[in-house]
C-alpha cells in the first residue's frame, strides 16, 4: 500500500507542476486537497509542501487542486486511484470566469491491462459532449486497440458543487488559504 502512496503522489505532483497549460495563477496560487480514507474526510492545504507530506502520511487515494487566476478557480485537477494500484484516473477540468465547468481531459491508465485512453470532454448547459478518445499501450506509449471500457469510470462532473471536495474550494476556501489547512468530513 505505501508504492501505491508513492505512485499517486508521482502522479499528482507530476499534474499539479505540469498542469493546465500556464493558468496557475490566482498571484499564481494552487488550493490543493486530498481525502483521508482513515478519517473519511476531506482536506485543503495552501502549501505545496505541506500537501505533499500529507499525501505520503494519510492514506489517500484522491488527490489535486484548484488553480486560481483573477480571484477564481479556473482548473481542477485530481488523480484517483484504487488501493491495488490496478488503475489511475487523471482528470484535468478546466472552467470560465463564471465558474462554470468548460472541458475535461481524462486520462485512464490500467495497469494490469497494459492500456491508457485519454478522453475529452466539451460540457455545455450541464450537457457532456464526448470530444475525443486515443488508446494507447501504458508501458511504450504507443497506439493500442485494447480500450479501457470495461472499466468502469468515474462519472463525468458538470457542476462545481458536485465536486466531492467543493466545500474546500467554495465555503471553507477562505479558512483554507488563512489557516493553511483545513478539513471537513
């Protein structure tokens, strides 16, 4: 269980540094969060460092964060994993100056099954439009026929209220970014 600890923590922070494509500003600020399976709650932190030491110390298998640009959220990000560490979910939504979720890239890795697909999204009035889909073989990268659908994903957001850690980023935003930490159930 501690690789797998290792692995999503690679895989988040590999997200978080690489993510959307020069948006981490709100004065270039990042909230990130993670669920403690132990304590089934949900927990915000404005430091890197601090998150990072926290994804290694709880047992978290969902981890990401908000990027703010102009006062608001305008990316999340979050890598979901299962405890075998038989498969990865990335999801990267972005969101316009409303607040209102645009797009998603997703991307599926299953280990056992040596397959990836990265999936695109355009959601519009509540709406998920499928964009685009590419199979690829996880270990070269390559192109692959073998799809990921027999796996069964997570379901696709439309709303930022429907996100499971919304409370971090909407009510308890404030209290996250002033007390460097906080978590809710």
């Amino acid at each position: 269980m501690r690789w797998m600890s290792s692995l999503v923590m690679a895989t988040v922070v590999l997200n978080l540094a690489f993510g959307p494509s020069g948006q981490n500003q709100k004065a270039g600020k990042t909230l990130y969060f993670l669920k403690d399976e132990l304590s089934q709650q949900w927990c915000g932190y404005s430091s890197e460092t601090e998150f990072k030491a926290q994804v290694q110390e709880r047992s978290a298998y969902v981890v990401g964060g908000a990027d703010y640009a102009d006062g608001h959220i305008v990316a999340v990000r979050f890598t979901q994993a299962d405890d075998t560490g038989d498969w990865t979910v990335n999801d990267e939504y972005t969101l316009n100056t409303y607040g209102n979720i645009t797009s998603l890239k997703r991307m599926i890795h299953i280990v056992s099954d040596d397959s990836s697909e990265e999936q695109r999204f355009i959601i519009k009035n509540g709406k998920v439009v499928p964009k685009s889909s590419v199979l690829r073989k996880l270990h070269l990268g390559s192109a692959s026929q073998k799809s990921v659908s027999g796996f069964d994903a997570p379901r696709v957001i439309t709303t930022t209220t429907d996100f499971p850690f919304w409370e971090l980023m909407g009510s308890k935003g404030d209290a996250v970014w002033s007390k460097g930490s906080v978590c809710v159930p």
